[in-house]
C-alpha cells in the first residue's frame, strides 16, 4: 500500500532538515531531540545500527530545544492518526 501524502511528508522533512541545518546538528538528532523533549513523549525507542546513527542519539540527548522550535516542528508534525 502506497503512503498517504508522501509528496507531503516529504516536504515537512525537508523543512525539518532546514531546521537542523540551520541548528548544525543532523535531522535525525533533531527530530529525536524533539521526541525527547514533548510532553506527549515517554520515551523515544532507538535502536541504531551504525556509529553515525548512534551519533544522532547522543546529540539528542544533550540538547535542549527551546519553545519556538518546539514549535515549528510540532507545527509541521501536527498529530495525526495515520503515520
């Protein structure tokens, strides 16, 4: 089954890669960062297979994302019921 708005999703990561770009750190520690930081969040479940994906998750984990890109990024990622 094809993905429901993919050419959609594909432009909020690209959007989200923006963000990160601009914060130097990779989309994948951001968008993780972000996961560890909401509310609605228990807890992230990671599991990289390589070293440059583990690098992801310690960046994560260090850094603190403040309200405004809190924001932006649950503004591109608003809850949906279809993933």
């Amino acid at each position: 089954m094809p993905m429901r708005n993919s050419a959609e999703n594909l432009e909020r990561v690209a959007e989200l890669a923006v963000i990160a770009r601009k914060m130097g750190v990779s989309t994948s520690a951001l968008a993780l960062a972000w996961l560890r930081s909401h509310p609605a969040v228990t807890a992230p479940i990671v599991s990289p297979r390589t070293a440059e994906r583990w690098t992801a998750v310690r960046e994560a984990v260090v850094r603190d994302l403040d309200g405004e890109i809190m924001e932006r990024i649950s503004d591109l990622f608003p809850p949906s019921a279809v993933a």
